[in-house]
C-alpha cells in the first residue's frame, strides 16, 4: 500500500482513555464511598493477594490536575478527544433508593422499563453532591475548551456501598441485602443515575458509554479463581445473573440518557449512546485437539457474544447452550445502542482442563509463550482488524476503539504496540470498509490498575506518585505525528 493510502477518515477521533477509580484520586480527599474502595482495602484480600495492597490514595491526582493533562492531551498528543468517566459513588454517596421512579416489569419479573420524571428529578437534585457534578462540569469544559471532545463513560465498575457490600457478599452472600449487579434494584439505581448526569451533564455531552466491559465485571468478580474483583465468588450462575442484568442495565440507562439529554453540545447531535465491550480473540491451545478447538469456540461466544446478542437481539441464552429458546428471547429489552465501543488487547490460548463440572470452569489459558507483555498478554495486532470487522458485520453499528493499549513498564514495546494496531486498524477501516470513528488508547497515563495496582504500567505518560509528575513516554512522539497527520 503506497504512503497516500493509508489516511484515516476525516474527522477521526484521537484519543487516551482513563477512568475515574484509576486516576482521579491522588491529592485531596478520599472517596470511599464505592464497592472498589472497600475492596481494595480489604485486609483479607490483600493477605491472599487477591488485591495488590495499593490503593487509589496514591493515584495521579486528575480530579485536581485534570486541566494540565488535557493541555498535555492537546498539546503533545494532538489528541482530538477524551475518553473519561463519571464516578457513581461521587455523585450519590447516600441512597437514592427511595427517589420514586415508576419500574414497569416484563412476564419474567424482570425490569423493562423505568421511568424517571421530573419529581423523581427534583428528589435526585436533593441528594446528589453538588460540588461533585460541579467538578464534572469543570473537568468536560476544561477537555472542551483543550478542543478534546469528551467520551463520558457512566458505568467504570466502581458502584456505591449502599448497593454493593463486596466484602459482606464474598463472605455471606445470603446475608446481606446489598448485592450489586446481582440484584434487579441495582438497573433501577442505575437508570436514576444515567437520568441526573444525561439532564445535569447534557448540554456539554453528546457521546456517551453505558457500561464498561459487562464481561469483565462479571467474569472477574463471579468467576475466576482468583476472584480479584468485587465480590470474588466463584459461581457459573453468578456470573450469568450479572451478565444479565448489566445487558439490561444498558437498556434502562440508554432509554433515559435520550430521554434527558436533547440539547446539542457538538455536531454530534443531542446523545450518541453506545456500550463499551472487550472483544478479544481466542484460539484453541492444541489446534488438533477437538477439546481445545471446541472450548476456545465456546469461549469467544461466551466473553464475546453473549453480552452483544442481549443489547442488539434481546437473545438471553441463560442455559448456555448456544441456542436461544423461546423462554430465552426478550425483544422487549432491547432498546437501542447507536454505536460499539470495542476494547482490545490481546490474543488468548483455549485450554480444556480436563475436570468434570461446569464448562466455564473447565478451561484455562495457556500462559503467553511469545510476543508477551507485562501482564502477561499476547500482542496479536491483527486480533484488533478481526474483532472490528466481526463486531461491524454481525451488528452493524459504528465503531469506536474505546481502548487498545500495553502494560509496558521498561518503555520497550508500547511504539511498536501502537503503530502495529494501527496499521492493522487502518486496513479494517480502508480495506475493509468498516466505519470506525476513532481510536483511544489505554491509557493517557500511568495509574490505579484495579486489584494489581501501579506495577502495570499502560500510560503513554509515566506518573511520579509523590510529585504527580507526567514524563512522556517513546509512544507520545510518534502518537502525535500519527494523530496531526491523521495517517500513518
Ligand atoms: C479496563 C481498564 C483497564 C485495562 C487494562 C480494561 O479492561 O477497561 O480499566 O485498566 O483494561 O487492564
């Protein structure tokens, strides 16, 4: 392919992504309101290293210094756009439980439909922090005002204690009446939410993401061995019941972020609203194994299907069998998604265990033997043109890459890690057609990577934990001429 042809389209949107937990802590006060909080605090799990010992106190102080990042984004990236996210906990620290919002259910008793009008309005504007939506409002203005326009992302996994007790559920889960996503009440606070910030927050948002990673929720709080998220349980059923309910929640959230946000804060139009999944690729272990070939099948319709069939199909294939019977189909639920956000990074190696019992507890994944991470991660740049392309063609929305990037911490791989998935993201988008409308790595920085803390290093700028200094890492020069230029 000649130097001309490999452009990116006009008005592509460049970018860093971060998220609240991970970065806005660091300087002033706590929030330790959230599940995420008392989890990685939490001394058992930190003497069975199900979490790291560090906690977001040290981060990199964004909530403060947010307006010198973006000048970093603008000036030294030549980033177009943000990817952040509204903390739940910080807006609604106390229960918003008794706000009455009209909750219509299906035949199943699930809910379908959640009304949140102008009482439940007013009720909400009595709870919520003030000076927390202030700040939000200073922190989308300042990215604004760095020409970045700003992707909001409403659900980055931390949810308040008074929904989610996930020391109280690992320990009894029975016992308590605060279960997080494993609860229906907890979609209901979630379409309260999605309703303040699309009215408080909309007339400076038009783009929008529900929910990040569902898969990654469940999965890592209901079903690794590890149990390294909120809860840590370890049960097949569990981590199904998530899974449902953050499709839902997606819907109730979708319907009230339109509903409240009609004002256009960009070309954009009013309320561009997706839903954030992490589609990786999966291979079998032992290609001539027909276990390995049938568990790494199993797996990519799992992790990566599953949650997408329920938003755009209402197909809830509860029992797993890859079919979806009658008493498996909710068309009511589906409720729209104008667009998918993919997160990608690596390639996984399928292995069958070999052990009687469930199917998602009998496999695992061969440890990466090649082109390795830090974290142990395959770099399989052509999985990025495989997942886009499968996303676009099964569900045939735009595509943002909400976050691609590399744990890194020598500063020897990220330039050939970044240019090696653009050239193959440039190809889905020319060669093969699919309208992708921007790219955002992870991460603009360094920070809080959720129960391994700061040794994983994915920011295209180091942090000094003390001092708060950002120091570039190789990938900014070369990220910025890609970005100015708008080719590779
Ligand atoms: C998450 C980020 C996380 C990154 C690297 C994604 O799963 O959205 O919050 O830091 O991967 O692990």
């Amino acid at each position: 392919m000649s130097d001309r042809e490999r452009a990116f389209p006009e008005g592509f949107l460049w970018g860093t992504a971060i998220s609240s937990f991970q970065v806005e802590m660091g300087r002033g006060k706590p929030i330790d309101c959230t599940d995420w909080w008392a989890w990685v605090h939490d001394k058992t799990n930190i003497d069975v290293k199900r979490v790291s010992g560090d906690t977001p106190t040290n981060g990199p102080g964004f909530w403060e210094l947010y307006d010198q990042d973006f000048e970093m984004a603008k000036e030294e990236l030549a980033s177009n756009t943000i990817r952040l996210s509204i903390d739940w906990g910080r807006l609604f620290p106390e229960s918003t439980r008794d706000v009455d919002a009209k909750v219509r259910r299906d035949l199943w008793n699930n809910v379908w439909e959640v009304e949140v009008d102008k009482d439940a309005m007013d009720q909400l504007s009595k709870k919520v922090d003030h000076d927390a939506v202030e700040r939000y409002r200073e922190i989308i203005n300042s990215a604004k005002s760095h020409g970045l326009t700003p992707m909001v992302t409403l659900y980055h996994w931390p949810i308040p204690l008074w929904l989610h007790d996930p020391i109280a559920c690992r320990d009894d889960l029975a016992g308590t009446d605060k279960k997080g996503w494993l609860m229906q009440d907890t979609i209901v606070e979630f379409a309260k939410y999605s309703a303040y910030v699309a009215k408080e927050l909309g007339d400076i948002i038009d783009l929008y993401c529900t929910l990040n990673e569902p898969r990654i929720t469940s999965e890592h709080g209901y079903l690794t061995e590890r149990g390294e998220f909120p809860p840590g349980l370890n049960d097949p059923s569990l981590f199904l019941l998530c899974l449902k309910h953050l499709a839902i929640a997606h819907g109730v959230s979708y319907q009230q972020v339109k509903r409240w946000d009609q004002i256009e804060a960009s070309s954009l139009g009013p309320a561009t609203v997706g839903i954030v999944a992490v589609l990786q690729t999966y291979e079998p272990n032992d290609p001539k194994s027909p276990e390995d070939v049938w568990w790494a099948k199993y797996i990519d319709y799992v992790y990566n299907e599953w949650n997408l069939n329920a938003v755009f199909r209402g197909d809830y294939d509860m029992n797993l069998n890859q079919m979806v019977e009658p008493w498996e189909q909710m068309p009511h639920q589906v409720k729209g998604c104008d667009y998918i956000g993919v997160n990608y990074y690596s390639n996984w190696h399928v292995k069958h265990k070999g052990q009687e019992g469930h199917p998602l507890l009998d496999f695992e994944f061969a440890p990466c033997t090649g082109d390795c991470t830090d974290y142990g991660w395959e770099i399989h740049p052509k999985g990025l043109r495989h997942v886009v392309n499968w996303a676009y063609q099964r569900y045939r929305r735009p595509i943002y890459v909400t976050e691609n990037g590399v744990a890194d911490a020598k500063d020897d791989t990220r330039v050939r890690y970044l240019t090696s998935h653009l050239d193959e993201l440039q190809k889905a988008i020319q060669i093969d057609e699919v309208p992708v409308k921007g790219y955002y790595y992870w991460s603009l920085m360094d920070n809080m990577e959720w129960a391994d803390g700061y040794k994983v290093q994915f920011g295209l700028y180091r942090v000094d934990r003390k001092t708060k200094e950002r120091t570039p890492t190789k990938a900014v020069k070369i990220f910025r001429e890609i970005a100015s230029a708008n080719r590779l």
